[in-house]
C-alpha cells in the first residue's frame, strides 16, 4: 500500500472514528460525568460550523480581532443578567471551570496586597470546594483554611466559615451547588459575614449555575436559595456554559462584581522589546472558535430554551431521587438542590464501586467517589437534559436496580489491612520509582499504566491509602498512559 494512503482525509477521519469507538459515549445521557448533552437536534452542527469559522481568529489581541470583543461582551452579558449582574458588572471568558477559579484566586490575592497589604494570603474553603482551588492555592502561594461541613446535609455551616476569616483571608468560597452532593452552601449567610470582614467573596457556580440561574425562571418548579451576584457580599461567581449551556468545551464565565476588582487579575508587560502584553486570563494565544460556539449556542437556545431545559432536569432529577429511594441498599446523601447527586450503600455488604463496575458494563458510566471526612464512598449521577425523559430515568433506575442485586452477588471488595498498615508508614515524598511500581501493583495497575476492566478494587485501594500517598501515586498512573517519546 503507498505509504500515502493513510493520509487522505478519509484515512485520517477513520483513523479518528475508530480512536473515539473506544471512548464512553458523549450523547444519549448514559454517561453522567464529564459530557452535557442538551438533546437537541441541530445544536452541534451549528456549535460546529461557529468555531470552525473562528478556529483561526486570536483571541490573544483584540484590537486586531474586534470581533472576539463583540462576541465575549454578548456573551458576559448574558451571563450577567441571569446571574444577579447589575451595570458595573465585568466578566471574562475564560477556558473552563478551573481556569475561572484560578483567576478568581489570583484575583483575590492581588486585591488584597493591593488594598490591604496582606503578604502572607489565606483562602477559606469548605471541605467540598473543588479541588481547582487547592490547585489556585497551590500555584498561587496561598494558605488554604479548609472548614468541615455538616455530616448529614453536606453543607457548610456559616458560622464555622465566619470562625476562620481573619485580616489574612483573601478568599471565602462557597458552592452553588458543590459538585460532590449537590447541595448549596449558605451564600447569603458567608456572603455577608465576608462584606462586613472586608473580605472577597467567590461563588463557584460552575457547574450548577447556568441551570440553577433558568430553574428559577419557571414558574412550576421551587425556586433555589439565592446565590448569585445579586446577593450582597458576593463578589465574584463562575459559571461554566459547557455544562448546562451544553456549549462546547471548553467554555466559562467569570463574573465580577465591577471592573475595579476584575482588574487586579489581569497581566500586562511592556518591558521586553516585543509588542505590548495584556492578558485577561491566564492563556496568551487562543482561538476564538469555543467563544464562537459558546455565543451560537445560547443564541440558538435562548432564554426559554433554557428555562424549558431546566424545567426538565428537574422533573428527572426528583424522579432519579425518589426512585433510589426504592432501591434496597441504596441512599442519596444529603438532599441534592440542584442536578447532581450522590448515591452511596445503605447494606455493609453493598458496595458502591462494584455498583459502579455493574452499571458500566450494562452501559451506564456513573463516577465513583471515595470516602472522605463524613462523605462515604459513593457513586456520582450528573442529570442532563437528554436523559430527562421519564422512560429513560425509569430505565435508569431499573439497570440500577438490576446492578445492586449484580454487585451483592459479586461481593464487596476487601482490602488487605496489611497493605493499608505498611502504605501508612511510606512518605510519599521519599517513593522512589522502585516502590512507586510495587504500590501501583499493589493497587491494580499493570505495567504500563494498563487499567483492570473492573476499577472496583483499584478505588477500594487508593480509597484506603492516607490522602497524600494517594496524591502521589495518582500522577504515576496518568504518567504510564502516556509514551515519553513520540512513535
């Protein structure tokens, strides 16, 4: 065969086709973390043609490309009126969640070297913040205060909050909802203990925001608690448009509450004999073609689409909720608010990550969460719009059902204490990559970076392993996925 053939742009989007058949599907609603489908017909065509008509535009210099200008003011607009923005609202678009969390934090402490003088920054976190800002704090050089959360709700308490903020806090963080349970910490309550402490306040919103912003524009479903920019004390909130914008990735807002504050994060440097530098987020060059996408999709959509939308998820929320109820051996944690939930063993003998196993081989993705602090290990359900159909949530269920009496025949997977007692004495920051190998192996990792088709007994491990070591082995995993050479 000429060595050329398998460059035409058949070959090639072959070649693609047959890479994906080996992914978890991205539509249908049957893998509920990491993708939102809308189930909409047309909207990814039209996702599709927007960014490849930007694909090439530079989003790195808008004086040279006016439109990236126009499209981001639309779409920060648009965010802004549904989440409580009022005339000095500001916002950025920015890569995703985790990109607009950094920028919050990098917001936060700039602002409060700036006007405060605070050199040695705190950032006060709920046990279930998103582990972006750890990562903030990490990169950041911020000291992270973490503050528990009430073992039955899931909900950080607002006085335990107001306990830790003092004159070093640069940062307190609440969820709207956190993605673990699904439930929303006391915003008004922290929001205000912040203002009056003369401290930033970040709503993280990402995931929720967007569908919790339209739930409330419908007249049939209770409204959430308020959580936005409106509430005062709230100074900034990040909003995530690839979740339940069901725009495609990677798409995020950061909103502020003025463009006094949102200055403090961005970077400009004219002291190198280049062209002037300015950058609002933490990215230089990008393309314009997800900004693109973003503002075609909730163009497409609307305001009613989206409260429609919501509306739905909702409904199929409160049916998935109900009907796990039904189940013998299972139980939500906490009473979700919004479109996540968590599912964990009610039966010693149940267990969830074999749960888990079961539902992906009956062509469910759910994602496994171990035990943390009072949370116990469970498994995580994200509700999208094109699994709301009530048929399909009752199919759920009854392949739930059908994976519980599965994984009670399969039996619970049993760690053995004596690994648990020898992984305690390691330092994690001592492992060489002898003994990095042989904890791996321990855990279920072949050589490789090969993963079992059961990720049951892996998860029991690295569950049983204290938080660090597991810290220090999960990029050894990722690593082994990975050549270190090109072929």
């Amino acid at each position: 065969m000429d060595e050329t053939d398998d460059r035409t742009d058949d070959a090639i989007l072959k070649h693609l086709a047959g890479l994906r058949a080996a992914d978890l599907p991205v539509h249908g609603g049957r893998t509920m973390a990491y993708v939102y489908d809308a189930g909409l017909d047309g909207l990814d065509d039209l996702a599709a043609s927007a960014q490849a008509a930007f694909a090439g535009v530079n989003g790195l210099d808008m004086t040279a490309f006016p439109s990236v200008v126009a499209l981001e003011n639309d779409v920060v607009g648009r965010a802004a009126a549904v989440l409580g923005g009022g005339p000095r609202t500001a916002g950025t678009f920015t890569s995703g969640g985790t990109e607009s969390c950094l920028l919050a934090v990098l917001t936060a402490r700039e602002h409060a070297r700036r006007t405060r003088g605070v050199t040695a920054p705190e950032i006060v976190l709920p046990v279930t913040a998103h582990a972006a800002f750890h990562k903030a704090a990490a990169l950041f050089g911020l000291t992270v205060v973490s503050v528990p959360v009430d073992p039955e709700t899931f909900r950080v308490r607002a006085e335990d909050m107001t306990a830790v903020i003092g004159p070093r806090t640069a940062l307190v963080v609440v969820s709207a909802p956190s993605y673990a349970h699904g439930v929303l910490d006391p915003v008004a309550e922290v929001a205000r203990a912040a203002a009056e402490r003369g401290t930033l306040c970040h709503v993280d919103a990402c995931i929720g925001g967007w569908y919790l912003a339209h739930r409330r524009l419908a007249d049939d479903t209770p409204p959430p608690p308020a959580f936005d920019l409106a509430v005062p004390g709230v100074t900034s909130l990040s909003v995530d448009l690839h979740k339940y914008g069901y725009t495609p990735k990677g798409a995020s807002v950061l909103l502020f509450r003025d463009a006094e504050l949102r200055r403090h994060g961005w970077f400009a440097h004219a002291s190198w004999p280049g062209y002037p530098v300015v950058n609002a987020t933490l990215q230089g060059t990008k393309s314009a073609g997800p900004l693109a996408a973003a503002w075609a999709v909730l163009r497409r959509v609307g305001a009613d689409g989206y409260t429609d939308l919501s509306r739905r998820v909702h409904a199929a929320t409160v049916r998935l909720v109900e009907g796990i109820g039904r189940i013998d051996g299972l139980r939500v944690l906490g009473a979700p608010e919004a479109s996540l939930v968590a599912v964990a063993s009610a039966d010693p003998a149940l267990d969830p990550f074999v749960v888990a196993d079961e539902m992906r081989l009956l062509g469910w993705y759910l994602q496994p969460q171990p035990a943390f602090g009072g949370s116990p290990s469970n498994v995580h359900l994200t509700v999208t719009a094109a699994v709301a159909d009530p048929d399909r949530i009752d199919e759920l269920l009854a392949h739930l059902a059908d994976a519980v009496t599965r994984a009670r025949a399969y039996g619970p997977t049993v760690v053995d204490p004596g690994l648990v007692e020898l992984a305690a004495a390691l330092d994690p920051d001592a492992l060489g990559p002898d003994e990095v190998a042989l904890a791996l192996q321990l855990a279920g990792v072949g050589p490789g970076g090969a993963l079992p088709d059961r990720m049951a007994p892996v998860l029991a491990v690295l569950q049983a392993l204290p938080p660090r070591l597991t810290e220090r082995l999960l990029p050894e995993v990722i690593s082994r996925m990975y050549v270190s050479a090109p072929a």
